[in-house]
C-alpha cells in the first residue's frame, strides 16, 4: 500500500492528500478496515483510471496498481477486488472530491465579472448500461412510442467559466427536470457567483431563489413573456417588472407562492 501511494499521481496527490480522504470519509460516517484497497487508493485508482488515454478495465486497474507496488508475484486479477472497493466507497466522498479540486481550480484561474465569479450551468443527459438496477435508478426515455434501449440519467453540470473545472454535479433519474435539479443544487451552492443559463434558466422563480443563495442570474429572456418593460436605460437596454405567475402554471407552486408578487 505504502508504494503506491508512494508512486502514484502524485501531482494529483497535492490536491487529494491522504489525511483529506480519509477526513471525508469520517464526515459522512464511511468506516474502512485497514488493506491495500482502502479509500485514498480506490480514489487514486479511479481517477487513474480515467486518465488513461485508451479505455481500461477494471483488471487493467489491478495489474497497474500492482506494478506500482512492484508486486511481480504471477497471481490472477480479475479486476472484481478493485469493483468491490469502488462499490464499498460512498458517492458523497467522489462529491467532496470533485469540489474540492474544483474549488482550487476556480480560485487559480476563474473567471472574475465586477468581483463575480462567473459559473456556468446545464444539464444533459447519458446513456448507463442495461442492467435493472440502473434501469429502477434512473429509468428510461421515452418518446410515447417507445422507449430508449439502455436506462438513461440525467445530469446538472455547475462549471467554473474561466478554468472549465466542474465545481458541482448532480445525477438523476431522466423523469427528474433540469429545473428540480438545479434548485437542488442552489442549497449548496456558495454565494458571490455569476450563474449563466441558457434560456430555461430565465424564469420568474429562478431570478427570485438565486439572489436569496447569494448570487446573481443571467440568461435569456424567453420569447413567450409578455412585454413588461417599465424603463429605458439606453440603446437596446431596458428595465422590465414581471409579476408572479399563477400557482397552476409552475411546477413548484409551494416555491413560487414564496417569492414576491412582482
């Protein structure tokens, strides 16, 4: 254990040290027994994982870790021991990681607007393998017709617009709106932000609850709304004042019955 650790990803490691693994880990109750596949090293060899330029599997992962460990002893890998730890490993501790070297990325290359940091968000959606327990997860699109041949998630990306660092993720079932997702995701966001969203992000609820987080809204105006304006500013600039829409026409009426009348 001690030579991989040793040898492995180590400029990585100055950003996923040892003692900060091992830290979220206790902070979301995960307790581990001591051997060579314990947190840090399943961390590191996931993230090796991804790294590699050619598609690698699980028994790749092993044999790797092994020459790292110098272990040349002719044994059997069959990749399902390293399967096991990655299984073991909750998600929330793969969630601390991702905003944590988010997080530093943002603060050594972000982009900055009047003091802001400017963030970018959207969602999409990615095909899983066809197995039932991703199928009951997630479940599967549909067009009416018929419905897609492997499950399907849906995703919300939160990315650092001048270092392209994912700074927050959510997954979810494909019936889960973008919408559910992001107002999810705003409980945690930090404040002092620049959100831009395409234009299912400007709506009357969302330009209420983003402020109340601490940051600022923008995206584009929908070509639905009804012409408020109240003020001209200048060339092609103007002040608008949208009143609340109607319970039955949001699909968060307890949320829109919150924010005020206009």
């Amino acid at each position: 254990k001690e030579k991989i650790l040793d040898a492995a990803l180590n400029p990585i490691r100055l950003l996923l040290p040892t003692t900060l693994i091992e830290q979220w880990c206790r902070e979301v109750g995960y307790k581990w027994r001591e051997r060579v596949l314990g947190p840090v090293v399943t961390v590191l060899a996931c993230i090796w994982k991804h790294l590699q330029p050619e598609v690698v599997s699980a028994r790749d992962v092993e044999d790797g870790f092994a020459e790292l460990a110098r272990d040349g002893r002719d044994k059997t890998r069959s990749g399902s021991d390293f399967c096991q730890a990655r299984g073991r490993l909750p998600l929330a501790v793969f969630r601390k990681a991702l905003q944590h070297v988010g997080g530093a990325a943002s603060q050594a290359a972000g982009m900055l607007f009047h003091n802001l940091r400017v963030w970018l968000v959207d969602g999409t959606t990615l095909r899983t393998p066809n197995t039932a327990t991703l199928e009951s997860h997630f479940g599967r699109a549909s067009n009416g017709k018929r419905a897609s041949r492997s499950p399907v998630a849906r995703l919300l990306l939160l990315v650092c617009a001048g270092s392209g660092a994912v700074l927050n993720a959510l997954s979810g079932s494909y019936v889960t709106s973008e919408m559910a997702q992001f107002i999810q995701m705003l409980a945690t966001m930090p404040a002092g932000g620049l959100v831009l969203g395409d234009r299912a992000y400007g709506t009357f609820l969302l330009c209420c609850l983003v402020p109340v987080s601490g940051s600022h809204l923008l995206a584009r105006s929908r070509a639905e709304r009804p012409n408020a304006k109240r003020k001209r500013l200048g060339y092609r600039d103007h002040l608008e004042e949208w009143k609340r829409p109607r319970r039955e026409h949001s699909a968060f009426p307890e949320l829109l019955m919150r924010c005020p009348e206009t």
